[in-house]
C-alpha cells in the first residue's frame, strides 16, 4: 500500500514582492510555513522580514505575488481575513494603549459584557486564568504605562494568545527581556507549539533560534536566501548566509586601563531605587546587569535627569553638579541612548539628517544661526557609514526604517551630542549580528579615545564582553559590583536573583 506524503503546510507565500519609491523591500520571496513548527526568519536589518510579515497579517500590500493560508489564497491579505484564519502577530513596538489595564488591553475588541455594560469581573477572571496557564505574574488591573518594557511585552504577547491563535508571528519578542523572562516566553511558545500552533519568529539572537526553532529561513537585501533545519546548520553557516560573507563574532580587543575619576555617584535614590553608589572613569565600559525590574533603567534616568532625584550626590570631574533635567545633563557632557527608541530615541517624523543633527545644531551652524548644510551633510554621512545606516537617502522619514536602523539613528543622535559619558540601555537591542559588530568596535573606539560608557544590557555576553567592570542591582538596591577578573554568569544571576 502507497503511503500518503501529508502536506502539513498552514501559511505560504509565492513569489512575493513590494517595492517602496525606491526601495525592493521584497523581490520574488516563496516560503513554505509548517502546521505546529516553531519557524525562524534571519536576516541583517532591512533584509525584508519586517515587510514579509506585514504583507501576510494584512498590514501592508504586496506588490506582487500571492498568500496562502490553508488553501485558499489571496493577492492581498487584510487584518480581517488574518485574523479569521487565527493570525496574529507580537511586532517589535508595542501595540497597546498605555492608559488602560493590562485587562483592559487583553480584552480589547472582544470585552465581555452582560447588558451592554462591561463585566470587569468575567475580564479579571478570564485574565486571571489565561496568566495562570502560562504561569505569567502580573496583576491584571495595573495600568500598562507603569510596566517596563519587559513587562509590556509579555502583556502583547499574552494578548495575542488569549485569541484562538493559529499561526502566531513573533517579531523580536526577546528584545526587552533578561534571561528569567526569556525562559517564561519559551514556555509559552513549546505549550502553543504542542497545541498545533505555527509561530514564525523573528529574532537576532541566533542562541535562541538553535533553542526553540524547527526550521530557519534566511533572507538578505529583500531576497529569499534558503531554508535549513534548525537541527543541520550551525551559527558560523547562518551568519554567512544572513551577511553574505564571513565575519568575525569576537567582541573588539582594547586596553582596558582605565584613566581618572570623572563620575562618582553617591546614596542616588529615585524613581524607585535607593541609595546606588558608584564611580566612573575615563575610558571605561561600565555594565549594569540585573533582572527585569530591579532598576537598571530607572535609576539612570535619575542619573540623566529624565527622573526626579529624591536624595544622593553626583559629582563630575570632583565638582558637585545638580542635573534635573536631560538638557542640564547634556550641559555638563551626559548623552543617553534610552531603552524605548520609539517614544524617546528617535523623532519618527523626522528624517534621518534632522534626528542626528538635532543634538548638535551649535556645532553646525555660522554665526547667525544658519546652519551648514555642507558640514551637516558630512557629519550624518559620516555617521550613516560609522553605523551602517541602511536608508535611501538621508531626507528619509525614521519611521519608514526597520527597527534596527532606528536604533542606529538613536545612537548616531546621541553620539553627535560629543558627550563625555554616554548611558547606553540596551544598545544592541533589535540590531543584527553584522550591525552589533559595527556597534561593538564604535564603543571601543569611543573608549579609545577618552570617553566613558555606562551600559544597560539584558545580553550576559554583551555584558561580559564589553564591560570592565559590571554593577548588579536586584529590586532597586546595589547586589555588588564586580571586576573583571570576577565575571561569572551564574554569579551574577545568583546575585541579582537576590540568592548572593
């Protein structure tokens, strides 16, 4: 007896294509996704996986090509039919509205009611429920605007879940999350991918595609490149394809003597954290680790003046300074490139030229204030290379890039401020592996030269190689501070889980 070959595809595309004014955003791409399969999409930044899968939930409109979806195919997908055949998608920024609860925000569009009048018990309930199953702690009445970022996240992702998902397309949902929250996410994603849901997912950090993944498709410049088992590739053949050609994955070598004390913190307490001491010094990386709400962010906001200071002494180069506010911190050489590209790095209405000049229109302009266009030009390009900015022109709108290029334009922002010290949150989040390397080699130069950077990173091995020395907090109070030649992943979890 002949056996049946069962075809278990649920999505496909064939021969997809969508150009922007000048840009092949997406050139003859076909991919066959699985019924049950966790499948990855790898690619640098604007190599197309962003445009593919707003062309599959409906979001944009191909140019070309077609969409399948259990059989039935469609030359253009709306977010009506996606989400009847149970596709939903976690994109990289936020879809919530910050204003309304985390119940409220799960519920949205599908409410239970009794008598026209919202039941908020039947939304506590459901919510209450649906945490339960997925073992998420959050209280479902708190209002989103107050949860980090992390926190945020698992709240979109629990809002794509709640509905009768089918196929669930994660788009960088690690991003903002340290290595518990990560844990609780793959959880979630092996107890959806038991119950026959495809996940598409979307992710630069290739440890976790060889975690969780059954299948990597591979796209560059806008082109389908190839599709793997997770099982028969390694990490050296997936960046080569990604890229194109081979690179090196080494953090940059650089002398790690540090110079005079230009920093001292001292008893800083704000916006939830007390009492964090520490110094800085010229030509130093100086890492905060610790878990998801322990204070990393919030406290150099303090620090930067975006937060209100309660008590605590900050001194640069021995002088007592009093920053209230981000315009104070940047009169006395602080820059900082913030966690939340969308709502605080960039001016996403503004062009590429407008948002890194922003920082340093003085510097650029002639005696009566206008600026030079020459010298401007010249310094955005200069920037553009630096970072490997992928856009079409410089006068293009922040918005119409990908994620990462965002977060380029964020730093290269910030870098144009020529502060002394620099706060980098998160500085590689959403960027791809080629990027990070350009990124890596930048702030060792930036060092190299006599600058001194404080960095937030949710990466263990970002932190490990980057920094000279790391700073733990755990629930908004100092863990410790470590050396070098103390670095130890475990013992700084141990540390920041509050078990050291």
């Amino acid at each position: 007896m002949e056996n049946k070959v069962v075809d278990r595809t649920v999505l496909s595309v064939k021969n997809l294509s969508k150009y922007y004014p000048g840009v092949k955003a997406l050139d003859d791409v076909s991919i066959k996704f699985y019924e049950g399969e966790v499948h990855a999409l790898l690619g640098e930044n604007g190599a197309g996986k962003s445009t593919l899968i707003k062309c599959i939930s409906g979001a944009e409109e191909p140019t070309g090509g077609i969409i399948v979806v259990k059989n039935q195919s469609y030359d253009r997908m709306t977010p009506q039919i996606a989400k009847q055949h149970g596709l939903e998608v976690i994109y990289q920024e936020f879809n919530l509205i910050p204003t309304m609860s985390v119940q409220e925000n799960i519920y949205l569009g599908g409410r239970p009611s009794e008598n026209r009048f919202v039941d908020y018990k039947a939304m506590y309930r459901g919510t209450k429920e649906l945490f339960a199953k997925f073992n998420i702690k959050i209280n479902p009445e708190i209002i989103v605007d107050t949860l980090s970022p992390a926190y945020q996240q698992i709240v979109e992702i629990a809002k794509s879940i709640s509905k009768n998902v089918k196929i669930l397309i994660m788009d960088e949902p690690t991003a903002p999350l340290t290595e518990t929250e990560v844990d609780l996410l793959f959880d979630i994603v092996e107890q959806l991918k038991k119950e026959g849901v495809t996940i598409i997912y979307i992710s630069h950090r290739i440890e976790e595609i060889f975690r969780i993944t059954d299948r990597i498709s591979i796209m560059r410049d806008g082109k389908y490149i190839a599709t793997l088992n997770t099982a028969d590739t390694n990490r050296k053949e997936l960046i080569e394809l990604m890229v194109g050609h081979k690179i090196s994955e080494t953090f940059p070598e650089r002398n790690n003597r540090s110079g005079e004390k230009i920093l001292e913190v001292k008893d800083l307490t704000g916006n939830g954290v007390k009492n964090v001491s520490f110094d800085l010094y010229k030509g130093e990386i100086l890492g905060f680790a610790g878990l998801v709400g322990c204070g990393r962010t919030e406290i150099l906001r303090v620090l930067y003046g975006a937060e209100k200071k309660e008590s605590g002494t900050v001194k640069l180069y021995g002088r007592e300074v009093d920053i209230r506010s981000p315009e104070n911190a940047m009169e006395n050489g602080l820059g900082l490139v913030p966690e939340d590209r969308k709502n605080q790095g960039v001016f996403l209405e503004g062009s590429v030229k407008w948002n890194v000049t922003l920082t340093c229109l003085k510097e650029i302009s002639g005696k009566f204030g206008i600026v030079n266009r020459k010298q401007e030009n010249s310094l955005v390009e200069d920037y553009k290379n630096k970072l490997q900015i992928k856009t079409p022109s410089l006068e293009q709108k922040v918005k119409n890039l990908s994620g990462g290029n965002q977060q380029k334009v964020a730093i290269a922002k910030t870098l144009s401020a020529n502060a002394d010290i620099i706060i980098f949150d998160e500085p590689t989040r959403g960027i791809d592996v080629g990027a990070k390397q350009e990124i890596y080699k930048l702030m060792a130069e930036l060092v190299g030269s006599g600058k001194s950077i404080i960095m937030i990173s949710s990466e263990m091995d970002e932190l490990l190689g980057m920094s000279d020395r790391i700073i733990v907090l755990c629930e908004g109070k100092m863990a410790g501070i470590l050396n070098r030649e103390e670095f130890n992943k475990k013992h700084i979890l141990d540390m920041a889980s509050g078990s050291r």
